[in-house]
C-alpha cells in the first residue's frame, strides 16, 4: 500500500503557524525505490486547499551531508530522507515542477510521484505548501463571475483549457492601492503577451522566449482592468498570481469559445456551390481555348491559300 510520508518534525515538522486561516506544511520522503517510497500525498483539512509556496528552493531535491543507510524497517519514513542543515539541495524546475503545480493547486489533496531517475546521488525530496480557505483561490477558466476580497490567488493551468477553445477574461475594478504579485509562471512569449492592462493597453509582464519566474512584483499604476485576451490551449503553461485587495472586492469573469460549428446542410450547401463555380470555371476555361484553337486554325488556312 503506498504510505503517506511523514511530515518534518520540530521546526522542519508540520507546520509553522495559523495565521487568518492560512498555514504551511512541508511534506518529505525518500526519492528512491522501494516503489511505495517514491509517491507523496499534499493535503489541507476539509474547507482549505493546496497552493504551492513559490520560492524555489521550497520544491527540492536533496543529498546527505554525511552518509546515511536506510534500515529496512524504516524505509519509507526514515530519517534519511528529511532535510537537515547542511545538506545539500537543488531546486525543481520546469516541467517536473510545472507538475506539481498543475497536479495540486487548488486541490484538497494530491498524489505526486517524483521523476525519479537512478544513480543521481539525490536521497529525499521536499515539498512545502500552503492550505487556503477554498474560496480565497479562483481558476481564470471558471466561467461563473468571481468576487475577490483581501488576499486571493489566480491560477491559469493550459491543461484545464479545452482543445481549441479561445477564453479571454478580465479582472475589472482595480484600485491604485491594489498589489499584485505573480508568485509563479511558465508561460511563452505568445500567451505572456495576451495578459495586457487598460486603459494602457501595455504588456503586464516582462515576456522572454518561454521563462519561468517566482515572487515577480508587478506594477498595475494607473491600470483599471487586467486582461488576458484570446488565450489559446498550451498544455505547458501556468500561471499563479496573488491580488491584494485595498478595499472593497474585485470582479473576475470569462468567456471561452470553441472553433467555429459548421452543420451538415451548411457544409453540404458549400460544397454545392464550390463545385458549381469549379465547373463554371472549367467551361469558360475551355470556351477560351477552344475559340483560341480555331483562331489559330483559320489563319493557318489563309496563309496556306495566300502561299498558292
């Protein structure tokens, strides 16, 4: 049966603190086989939902200072495969770590099984997460119009997206008191260019070919609406941001459309009238050439009755 890992014990146990209904964890095991020690389980108490803290080095690989063997009756919870200080780390990025993050932001709970891959001298992994209040997080896709207040948290994952479908949406209301703060992105230059503020109509973003960035200010003085215009399926991207509030509340909503329906008697009536005009073409085509032919065939007569 795979094991839920044990969580750091004294300050890298369970938690640090409960602050307005937010609090941390940190979830650790072993990064190698046996099989059962390779899953991790991320999870928040009934009404709160996982967010991933977004400094790099919160989602880790790690190695021992000092050498450490694993007794076979603690292989999944041994101390081995928990930080200590000292030892030696590497954070995870780009698509393993965009797994993570699509895998279990706003989610009660999620399963998580590093890329594991032999003799990388790596012996434990490291997750630290938020739970919040579920109605503090917000899908840019969610079609409903939400009203956010206070701190919230705005995510876009291309794997949520339909296949062909186009979504724009916009967070109108914004106060020049309101912050914002994209806690992570990987996200094209395409789609990077598509979040845009108004009345400016500029670039929200500082977009590169395809980057990756944590905790990025953002400055949104003298904007009024935030708009993520005609955004298109990209299984590969994400974005979380985090708004703070002044006062008041903040409006979000969306529209997405698919591909453009043709029904049956429609197509079949194009193709009736495609075919009708084809074959109108081919008629003046050959009209054409055959008025050329018998031009060219009675000057060919007269020259040949001019010549006796």
């Amino acid at each position: 049966m795979l094991s839920r890992l044990s969580r750091l014990t004294l300050g890298v146990s369970l938690v640090l603190l409960l602050v307005g209904g937010v609090y941390c964890e940190v979830v650790e095991g072993c990064y190698g086989p046996p099989e059962p020690c390779l899953e991790r389980t991320l999870s928040c108490e009934d009404g709160n939902v996982v967010i991933i803290n977004t400094e790099r080095a919160t989602i880790v690989y790690g190695s021992k200072r000092n050498t450490c063997r694993r007794s076979q009756e603690e292989q999944c919870n041994s101390t081995c495969c928990m930080y200590e200080s000292g030892d030696r780390i590497r954070s995870i990025l780009g698509r393993e770590r965009l797994s993570v993050y699509q895998n279990c932001t706003n989610q009660r709970s999620c399963n998580l099984t590093p890329f594991y891959q032999p003799n990388t001298g790596y012996e434990f992994v490291s997750y630290k997460y938020l739970c919040l209040k579920e109605n503090a997080v917000h899908n840019l896709l969610n079609l409903t119009a939400q009203s956010m207040t206070n701190e919230s948290f705005i995510y876009y994952s291309g794997e949520d997206q339909p296949l062909d479908n186009s979504c724009s949406c916009q967070i109108s209301n914004i106060q020049i008191e309101d912050t914002l703060v994209v806690y992570y992105r990987l996200l094209s230059f395409e789609t990077c260019s598509k979040i845009r503020i108004f009345p400016q109509d500029e670039r929200l973003l500082n977009c590169s070919t395809y980057n990756e960035n944590f905790q990025e200010p953002v400055n949104m003085t003298g904007g009024s609406r935030l708009q993520f215009k005609d955004l298109v399926f990209k299984r590969q991207e994400f974005f979380l941001f985090k708004l703070t509030v002044s006062q008041g509340s903040r409006d979000i909503s969306c529209v997405c459309t698919g591909p453009p329906v043709i029904n049956s008697s429609e197509f079949e009536y194009t193709g009736l009238m495609i075919g009708l005009i084809v074959a109108a073409l081919m008629i003046i085509v050959g009209v054409v050439l055959f008025c050329y032919w018998r031009k060219r065939t009675e000057q060919a007569d007269d020259v040949t009755v001019n010549n006796r």
